[in-house]
C-alpha cells in the first residue's frame, strides 16, 4: 500500500471590503433593484393610484391644450377680419379702474345727487383688469328730433392726439375685440325697416279707491321703494340692514326696473321722480363692465316696457344707446355672445373661470333685442340675436329638446353634455322659445316645433311624482341618472304651459301646468315662512313620518324670484280659477311679513341679512297686484287702479323674464300702448271701458 499523498500546501486569502458609508449585513434592501422589479413589488391598490394619477394630469394637460388653441383660433379669426375690415376707430387710451369705496349713505334728496362724470365712475373691485376707453357719445338727446341727434353725431370729439396710431383691442382672455362704433343711434346709411311713428307721451288714468288688496299691494311697495330712495338712491341695490347701497354695473338697476311698475300701480309722483333721474343722471359712458344677460332683461327690458307704457321718448332713445353698447358681446367666431362686455370700451370677454355661456343667458336675450330693432328700425339687434336661435336650433348634443347648460363661445358647441335642466342655466331657454313666437306674430314655426319637442322631453326625462302626496316635479338628468331636485326657478313652467295652451297648444299642456302649480304652491306653503327656498329635493318613495318636500340647509334661502307669482297670474288668467288668486296674496303676505328688516326673528330663508336684489321691488311686488287683485265684471278683468282695461283670459303679449313687457306682431299696429304687467291691451286711463278685440 502506498501512503496517501501529502496534502495541498496552504495558501492565505486577504478579503478586502470596499464601502461608502456603508456595511454589508448580508441585507438583501442593499442590492440595486430594476424599477420594473419595485413596480411589480407595489400593492395593486399603489398602482392603480399612481396610474389614476397619471391619466388625470394627461387629461388635464389635453384640457389646457384645447383651451388654449381655442384661444388662438379665436386671435386668429379676428386679426383675418381685422386685415378685411379696417374699422377707423377714434382716439383710445388706456384707462385705470379706479376702486370701489366702502358702503355709505345716499344723499337723501334726489335732487341734491352730483352729476355722474364719465371719468370717475366708480367701479367694482372685481371687475377685472384695465381696458381701453373709447370716446364719449354726444350729448343726452333732450326734446329735438332724431334728425338732429343724428346730425349731432355726426361730428364727434376725438381725444386722441396726434400721431397716436389706431389700436386694436385685445380682450385679456385672448380673443381681440374691436370696440363698437355703434355706441350712437343707428346709421341711416344702411338699409332698415320703415320704423314705426313715435306716439306722443301718455299721462296716467285717475286712479280709483283701492279695495283691501290692491292697498296692501301698494303698501309694500311703497314701503320698498321708501327704503331705496332714502338710503340707495341711484345706485343698483339696496342692503337694508346697514342702510346702505352695493354697486354691480353703477346704473340704477332697481330704479329702471322699478319704472313700468309705478307706472301699473298709478304712482305718479314717484314715476315722474325716477324718470327725472333717467333723463339726468343715467348715462352709459362708462368703463364698466356689464354682463349681457343680466343687463338686457333688467336695464334694456326695463326701458322698454317703460317707453311702451308711458309713449315718452326718452326711455327709447336710453334703451336704443345702451342696446348698441352691447353689441360688440356678439362679435365672436361663432356669433354666441360672449358673457360681459365694457359699456364704456366695447371690450367683450367670457367669464374669468371657463370660455364658455350659459345656453339659459345666450337664449334669453331675443325678446328685447326683437323689439329694439321693431322700435328703432335698425335690423342689426333682431340679426345678432337671431343668428344665435338659429344656431342653437341646429346643434347636436340635444335629447329630445332638451340642451345641455353650457356652450362654447369659439367653437358654437355644446359643452357638459349629458347634464339637462330646467333650472338655473337652462330655464329661460324654454320659456322663450314659446314667447319668440308668439311675438312673431305665430308664423315662426321652427321655434314652436322645438318648444313642443322639448315639453315633450320634458315628460319622458324629467317628470316624476313624490310621496306620499304624488306631487307632479320636474327633476334633472346627469349622464343618465335621475335625480329629484327641483330649483325654484322650474315654477316658470306652469305659466309658459298655460300661456301656450291660451295659443292653441295641446289641452294636455294645461293639466300639466295645473299639476305644477300646485307643486310650485307647495313649496311655498309646506315652509313655516310660507316662502319657498331656492332648492328643494323630492321623496320618490313612501316612508313613514318624511313629507313630499325636504330641503337641504345650504339651500334654505329665499330670493325673492318671481317664477312662482308669475304662473299664478298665468293660471289665473286662463282659467279663471280664484284659487290662483288666492295663492298668489299668500305669498304676498308671507313677503310682507318675513322679509321686511324689521322682521324678528329672521328665518333661515328670509332674504339674504344685509342685502336686497334689485328686482325685488321691480318683480315681486308688480305681479300680486294683478294675481290677488284682479276682479272680473261683465267679462273683463280690471285692475291697476284704474290704469288699464284688461281682456279676461287674454295673455297675448309676453313678459320678459325679468316681468318686464314686450309687444307681439299683432299688437305692434295701432295698439303700441300695452300694458304688459297685466297681460292685455288696453285704452289708456279706462276701468271697466270698451275692451280691444282679441288678439
């Protein structure tokens, strides 16, 4: 045997470790990992959030991009017309908006108010930045001819200075607006219609004794307008509470709005005060900026209704300057106006938050502008607003007549599709389409066809029953889920079904519109103020102890909105049904008890602690008076103290939705002075007198 072999020498090793820092603890966290291998070691709950994350910011970066190029189309699309057109415009300079002060008292004799200066003008904070100024319009037009307004246009001041080269105005949302040279009367270059004769000014009827009622009516608003005139006297609204006034355009709203109501209720004293104020103090050469809905229903609306009733020339000639100060909203690539425009400036914009309208403020504007152009025979308001009715008339995004509330004032869109009302944003959409034509005289038939197409969406979408008491409201529809809020604003509805029905339009309209009134009813008296909040929900199923109506406490306020009085005269007039009446001094009471300040102790939805819209007293108090005082002797309807003869059941010309009046075709020959609160023609002065053939 051999012996085994010896064995291997022995060799030494040297480990040597090189760190950083670092130890090595045989840890596996110290080894690198790929960021595939750490994606796959998230939880899914991890993942699916990062990746929801990473969608929404691709979707709001394709948001912005849109936005944007929008933005730019829109610079484009105005630079090209800018090359073509070339308007001459005089002498603009740029011009710093000075700040609202702090609330105070108004002078309390009205005739003791500073002239407004043009170059002053107080302004809201919230305004926006500075704009450009044109120049100012001629003189206010006293008592001459309209040939010598004319000529004194004709020759206007340019402040200029030499050498300052024309300039064209760029809007600070992007989109360049040329400032309106139609800031005068209309042009006689163009081609207009034959503009119908100026009426000589009216005087008011005698006013006969009041009974219990119609005294109320006046008591509250004289008490209203007391208040105003002591301590807002000029200015758009009043805050009751620290007896002091708040600005929104500078021009008087609750004065203007207030006018065609004194006139109804026979007060002479104070019409003839206010417009005093018109013919002196009001004048649109201001740097402010005006939205176009809220301006052309309250202001526009309001002068009109005030030169039909009274025939003095004064409001027309106010309303005709101020109507073609808010043209230049119109000039957009796809004809839907934008939201504001600078009275003063001509600069037109959107909203600070989006590019977009509501479909409710672009739709709602026709009725005014249709009669300016009857009135003055200047064609160009009925176009602006009929390019935008047609428009809309075309568009998809619809669900059997019902539209969305948003469009887009570059691309002419439906934007937030799949959202359908009839509340905010949308009601007055409906209420004008039936309206439209009936000023039209009946013979403009696409609007009709929408109209009865979307009532009919109306039943198939929105209509449902609550319980236990299978109340009949109109609910709203997102993206194909119902739900049962109705906004107070909806109570326009039983009053456009009615006044439709007056018109020829199905019977089945009409209980319709008696099943919502007494909804609308409801809402008011189901309330311990006996006033309806702005919102309410509706319980779709029976449980025990739960009424029909709930309302959320964000929403327990009332606004003093005049839809609910307003069908109640519809309703009345139409049926004849005293109960309508009734309801409609109910209210009135409630108002009278609840939302004066001295008022204790306030409710939740009382009017807003401190403040008071200005339609208040323009609205609220000019519908009761025909609602709960009306009478009716040997088949007429008479009221407003003697003012007007009114036609049973004869609603023929529309009101506003801002309560103010509008001719109709039919009455626009031979009977311009109308009386629209009321709802029928009438002879000036007369009670009870020789009613005018229906229309």
């Amino acid at each position: 045997m051999y012996p085994p072999p010896p064995p291997p020498p022995h060799r030494d090793f040297i480990s040597v470790t090189l760190s950083f820092g670092e130890s090595y603890d045989n840890s596996k966290s110290w080894r690198r990992r790929s960021c595939w291998r750490k994606w796959k070691q998230l939880s899914r709950l991890q993942r699916n959030m990062i990746l929801f994350l990473l969608a929404f910011l691709l979707f709001c970066g394709l948001l912005f991009y849109i936005n944007l190029a929008d933005h730019w189309k829109a610079l484009a699309f105005r630079l090209e017309e800018e090359q073509k057109m070339r308007p001459e415009i005089a002498g603009l300079k740029p011009a710093i908006p000075p700040v609202l002060p702090a609330p105070q008292k108004a002078d309390t004799d009205p005739e003791n108010l500073p002239e407004i200066s043009s170059q002053k003008t107080q302004r809201h904070v919230q305004r926006g930045p500075p704009h450009l100024q044109i120049r100012p319009p001629s003189q206010d037009l006293k008592d001459g001819t309209r040939e010598e307004a004319t000529k004194r246009q004709e020759a206007p001041v340019d402040p200029r200075p030499e050498g300052d080269p024309q300039r064209t105005v760029i809007s600070w949302r992007g989109a360049v607006i040329e400032p309106e040279q139609g800031t005068e009367l209309p042009s006689r270059r163009a081609e207009v219609p034959t503009k119908p004769p100026l009426p000589p000014a009216r005087t008011q009827g005698t006013p006969v004794h009041p009974n219990y009622r119609q005294k109320g009516v006046i008591d509250v608003f004289l008490h209203a307008w007391k208040g105003y005139r002591k301590f807002a006297w000029g200015h758009d609204e009043l805050k009751p509470v620290s007896r002091s006034f708040s600005e929104w355009f500078g021009l008087g709203l609750t004065l203007i709005d207030a006018l065609d109501t004194m006139w109804i209720l026979g007060l002479r004293k104070e019409f003839e005060e206010a417009r005093k104020w018109v013919s002196k103090k009001l004048h649109f050469e201001k740097d402010v900026d005006v939205n176009l809905f809220e301006s052309t229903i309250r202001i526009l609306g309001g002068l009109l209704s005030a030169y039909h009733l009274s025939g003095d020339s004064l409001f027309l000639r106010k309303a005709e300057d101020f109507g073609n100060r808010l043209m230049p909203a119109f000039r957009t690539p796809s004809k839907i106006p934008y939201s504001d425009v600078n009275i003063g400036t001509g600069v037109a914009h959107p909203p600070r938050w989006t590019s977009d309208s509501t479909v409710a403020e672009v739709t709602s504007i026709q009725l005014e502008f249709r009669e300016l152009s009857r009135l003055t025979g200047d064609k160009k308001f009925q176009e602006a607003v009929e390019k935008v009715t047609q428009h809309i008339h075309g568009l998809s995004g619809k669900k059997d007549g019902l539209v969305p509330m948003f469009i887009n004032t570059h691309s002419g869109l439906f934007t937030h599709l799949g959202v359908f009302t009839l509340g905010a944003r949308a009601d007055s959409y409906y209420e004008y389409l039936l309206k439209q034509w009936i000023q039209g005289g009946k013979q403009e038939t696409q609007l009709l066809e929408d109209y009865v197409e979307a009532i009919e969406g109306v039943r198939t979408h929105l209509l449902r029953h609550s319980e236990p008491s299978k109340l009949t409201f109109v609910g709203e529809l997102a993206h194909g889920r119902f739900s049962a809020k109705m906004d107070h604003l909806v109570c326009f509805l039983p009053g456009t079904l009615a006044l439709g029905v007056y018109h020829g339009l199905p019977a089945s309209h009409m209980e319709l519109a008696q099943e919502l009134m007494e909804t609308c009813y409801q809402m008011n008296r189901q309330m311990e103020t006996g006033l309806s909040p702005e919102i309410v929900h509706f319980n779709l199923y029976p449980q025990p102890g739960r009424r029909d109506v709930e309302v959320k406490p964000a929403d327990r306020h009332n606004l003093l909105r005049p839809e609910t009085v307003e069908s109640l005269f519809y309703l009345y007039r139409v049926t004849g049904d005293r109960k309508y009446q009734d309801w409609g001094w109910e209210i009135l009471q409630s108002f009278s008890r609840f939302t004066r300040v001295s008022a204790c102790p306030r409710p939740a939805w009382s009017w807003p602690p401190g403040h008071r819209h200005g339609w208040a007293v323009g609205l609220r108090l000019a519908l009761p008076l025909v609602v709960a005082v009306a009478w009716v002797r040997e088949g007429r309807a008479c009221c407003s103290l003697g003012v007007a003869t009114l036609q049973l059941g004869g609603p023929g010309i529309p009101i506003l939705t801002e309560l103010h009046g509008c001719g109709t075709q039919s009455t626009w020959r031979g009977w311009a002075p109308l009386i629209f609160i009321s709802q029928g023609l009438s002879r000036e002065g007369l009670c009870c007198g020789p009613s005018i053939p229906p229309i």
